[in-house]
C-alpha cells in the first residue's frame, strides 16, 4: 500500500467520504469529514463507535485505504 502525502489525502478523502459512509454507516459525514482522511484519527473513531479494539480499527482502516 502507498502512503500519500497529507496534502493529498485531503484532497482525495472528500472524493472518499461516500465510500467511507458506506464501510462505516454508524460514523457521519461530519465526523468522516473531519477525519480528513487522517489514519490516525479515523482509527479512533471506529474503535470508539464499533466498540472494537485499536489493532482492529487500525485493520479496517488499512483493508479500507488499500482498497480505495
């Protein structure tokens, strides 16, 4: 998987938000917006709304970016 750089990802995330909504139905436009595409931060929030563990939200994250 390739790394983009944070300029890029915020670009391409609000391209990615639909996508998102749709792996994550339980997080909101708003909260996927503000992630900004961030790993980081979007790991967080799965773990906190699936109630899952940090190694898992970092997973999905991974499973997600790679595919998109």
């Amino acid at each position: 998987m390739s790394m983009f750089n944070a300029d890029e990802m915020k670009g391409k995330w609000k391209q990615q938000v639909g996508k998102a909504k749709l792996a994550w139905g339980d997080l909101t436009e708003d909260e996927l917006l503000a992630a900004e595409g961030r790993q980081d931060k979007l790991t967080g929030l799965i773990q906190e709304r699936y109630a899952v563990t940090r190694e898992e939200a970092e997973k999905q994250v991974k499973e997600f970016f790679g595919k998109n």
